[in-house]
C-alpha cells in the first residue's frame, strides 16, 4: 500500500530558541542620539555572545533581525540554556560597565528582553515568534524592568515557561537555580487574549524585591497598613474580599541594598 503523504501544513517545524532585547525609552531618544546607541548596543551584543560560547552574530544572517529598539535573536534550540545562563548575567555585567564608561551626554541602555523556545519555519515564521515578541512587551516584564532601575541592574527578563523548563528546571544552567526567578503571568495592554506563564530574573535583584512591583494597574489600594509593632506592610482587602499585598518598595535602614552572591542574597552598601 501506498504511504499517504501528511500535507506539509500539519508538519511541526523545529523549535528554534529566541532571544529578543528591547531597548528601554528608545523611542524618547533625541533622533541624534538613536544611531549611536543602537550602534553600542550591537557591540554589546556581539562581546556577550562571544563570552557565552554562542554563534557570532554576524554569521547569522536573517536569524539576527535589528528591530530598531532592540533585535529578535533565532538560534538552534540546542542553545536555549545558554541563552539563559551565562547570557543574561554577561548582558548585564556588560550594560553596567557601558553605563560606567559613557560620556555623561550619552543615555544610559537598559534593556528588557524575553527568552522562549518554540517550533518555527525556515523563513522564522510561527507562533513562538510572536510571543516572544509579546512577553518582552508585556505588563510583567515592564514591571520587571522598574524594579531593576530601581535596584541597580539594567536588564530585566521573561523566560517563558516552555524555556524555563527545558534549562533552568532540567539543571542546564548551572549558576542559576529555580529559586532566583519569579514567576508570574504576563498580559499585555491591547492584546486580551494574551496570557502567558512566565518566569522573571533582573540579575542581582532578588525576586522577593521585584514582587511588590508586580501590582495590576486596577489594583488601586490606599497606602499601606501598619501592623501592631508599627511596621508597613500589612495586608489589605480588596473590594472582592481578596487579600493584596500592598505595593511598595523596600528600603533598607541606613544605607544598604541587597546584593546577590551566587544563590542568596545579602545586605551591603549602597552604591553612590
């Protein structure tokens, strides 16, 4: 008997791992400005993935696509994990000292920027595109990335749940554990049926500081209750009867700030 051959439609094409970056404020730039950082910025990039043993990106060719604000990154799936570690602690290492080094009329990079992985055609076609595209938009990793300004990091990542789960849950990344992410669940404004799980990381930050970060815009709630011994913090209803942590961000006594040594966190000084 002759073999029926599926139509090519209905055949799921190899996943490809993504790495999109997006460029915090770009678009508030002087028009002057915007070249010269996009320019630093593909430096950057090009100096990171060299660190991380990944392909160089001008090798690339259409896999490597200059967004403008940032880029949309394709790699074979075999290289998801180093996406994800060591790529994102070299990213903003890198993003660091280029803030230490930039002449002080030159606007500082901070980036937002999404890992996934997913099936995708030769010509970079499919879903997983388009979420990645959506996950470094979205309400959390936005949320994400003010808690990192605020905090001294200047990257902030979603890594989707197919993404985490194939690096960093099957111990592919050897310096970063589960407990160093957060996870959450992304939307984004104007996209109703977007809702993807995710997992959040701003290297050096400490997921228990960016969780407060993390409230819903219709989450309006008066300032904070303080309990018995007078300290902030206390729970408050919502008009649903649900409980919500009430927004606000940690301030360490004195001068301090958490810093992350390998896996935990501990007090230090505060950076000038």
């Amino acid at each position: 008997m002759k073999a029926i051959e599926a139509p090519e439609e209905f055949e799921v094409p190899p996943e490809q791992a993504l790495l999109v970056v997006d460029i915090k404020n770009y678009s508030q730039l002087p028009e002057a400005k915007m070249a010269a950082v996009r320019s630093d910025l593909g430096d950057i990039l090009d100096t990171v993935f060299v660190q991380s043993a990944l392909p160089n990106l001008q090798s690339l060719g259409d896999a490597y696509k200059d967004t403008g604000d940032g880029a949309i990154i394709v790699l074979p799936a075999r290289h998801t994990a180093r996406l994800v570690d060591p790529l994102l602690g070299h990213l903003n290492d890198a993003l660091a000292r280029y803030d230490k080094m930039r002449l002080a009329s030159a606007p500082p990079i901070r980036l937002r920027a999404s890992v996934h992985v997913g099936p995708l055609t030769p010509e970079h076609r499919g879903d997983a595109i388009n979420e990645a595209c959506r996950l470094v938009d979205s309400d959390r990793a936005r949320q994400a990335m003010t808690a990192a300004e605020d905090n001294g990091a200047f990257l902030a990542t979603a890594i989707s749940d197919a993404a985490f789960r194939c690096t960093v849950r099957a111990g592919r990344t050897p310096d970063l554990k589960e407990r160093q992410f957060l996870r959450a669940t992304a939307h984004v404004k104007g996209k109703p049926g977007f809702e993807e799980s995710c997992w959040l990381l701003a290297p050096t930050v400490a997921p228990a500081v960016i969780s407060p970060y993390l409230a819903d815009e219709d989450d309006e709630l008066p300032p904070p209750l303080q309990d018995s011994a007078g300290h902030d913090g206390a729970k408050r209803e919502k008009p649903d009867g649900r409980q919500a942590s009430v927004r606000q961000k940690g301030k360490a006594s004195g001068k301090a700030r958490l810093v992350q040594v390998g896996g935990n966190y501990i007090t230090g000084p505060e950076r000038s």
